[in-house]
C-alpha cells in the first residue's frame, strides 16, 4: 500500500542552488582539495557545456580565480565550493549534479544530467 505524505516543510527542501546544480560531498572534497594543491583556495569551479562531442554537447570544468561575470552568469554555493554557469549553459545543467567517482579504471569527476537525452559512451558529451 502506497503511503501519502503530506508537503514537504521549508526546512526539508534543499536550497535553490542545489536543486539547479548540486555537487556532491566527494565531488565537493575533491574540488577543494584540488583548489589548495594548487594554491588557489579562493577560487571557483566553472561548470559549462559547449558545442562537440559525438553526440553534440559536451561538458566543461575548469577554475574560475574570479567573481565571474556579475551580468551574465549564476553563482552558487554547494557544499563549499562556488560554481559560475553561465546562462546559455544553465539551461541544459539545470538539476545536473557533479560527483566525482573513482574506481578501477581510475577517477574523474562527473555530470548526471537530467536533460540529457542521451549520451556518448565515454560519458563526456550528450544530446538533448
């Protein structure tokens, strides 16, 4: 028997920046940890999506040192670590989420989006 439950209280909800584009707690190490090897503890992580990729699209990380664009891009705060997405690109990373996940055949940070269609089999590009 499914059970009802009635609306979620305000303090349940996750903060507006983590339902656009959350980062995991590893991801969130990860980065940090990333930031302070190479001195740059005050820096950003830049989450984008450009043109490529065998399936069209294709996802882009890199460090921001600074502020971003205050006129054009969205900053947000999750888990610690500032993300700067610029408009075009948050249109196709809205509720994305970055993890970073190491196994095997070795460890990279990844981007489970939600409005992908469908993706390549490395991962890296998607179709929407």
């Amino acid at each position: 028997m499914r059970r009802e439950t009635g609306p979620v209280s305000s303090a349940a909800r996750p903060p507006y920046n983590q339902i656009m584009i959350h980062v995991t707690e590893v991801a969130a190490a990860k980065i940090n940890a990333l930031l302070i090897e190479e001195n740059r503890a005050g820096a950003g992580l830049r989450v984008f999506v450009q043109g490529g990729g065998c399936s069209g699209f294709q996802y882009g990380l890199m460090i921001d040192d600074g502020e971003g664009d205050p006129a054009a891009d969205q900053v947000f705060e999750v888990n610690g670590v500032r993300l700067f997405v610029d408009p075009i690109s948050l249109r196709y990373l809205k509720g994305a989420e970055v993890d970073f996940v190491d196994n095997n055949m070795g460890g990279g940070f990844t981007i489970k989006n939600p409005n992908a269609r469908s993706t390549c089999g490395c991962g890296s590009s998607f179709n929407v």
